[in-house]
C-alpha cells in the first residue's frame, strides 16, 4: 500500500513560516497596512512613515496637533491594530 505525503496548502505555509520565523514579521506586515482603515484616511494622509520594532510602533506624521490628538488615542489604537492582526504585535506606538 502507499503512504500519502498530502498535506493541506494551509498547513504547509504555516510549517513555512514557523520554521523560517516569518510570523512575526507576517503579522508586522498586517498591522502596517491596517494603519489607515484602523486611524482613518485623514490621519493617513498625514503619516509620513511607519515602523515597527520590538513591538514599538514608531510613527511619524506632519502635524503636532494631530500628533498630540493620537497620542490620547494610543491605547485604542494599539488594541485595535493587535486585534486586526490576531495577536499581540504593537506595545507601545511613538509618535514623532
């Protein structure tokens, strides 16, 4: 008799990425382009740049009236982001 060494495609990319340690930066990736549906177009447009790194998000955007407005928002938005992508990915967000 033979023996299938069928596995799902799923299950196989989820082999994939844990052996070469990609979640993380998997899940890095599905924070950063969630940034506007999380924060809005408005904010968006006004973001400069985005970067995570150990688990701190740093943002910088062009104005220091919206930068203040975010900073009272920032637990908010870092459950929102961390929800959106499954897991805890964002601790603490900086704004410069």
């Amino acid at each position: 008799m033979k023996r299938s060494n069928e596995q799902s495609l799923r299950s196989v990319i989820e082999e994939f990425l844990k052996t070469f340690r990609l979640q993380d930066k998997l899940n890095e990736t599905k924070v950063l382009h969630s940034w506007e549906e999380i924060v809005g177009s408005m904010v968006a447009k006004h973001t400069q740049s985005l970067m995570i790194r150990k688990k701190i998000l740093y943002v910088k955007v062009d104005s220091a009236a919206l930068r203040s407005e975010l900073m009272f928002a920032r637990e908010k938005i870092i459950s929102a982001l961390n929800r959106k992508a499954g897991t805890s990915v964002v601790e603490d967000i900086v704004f410069n």
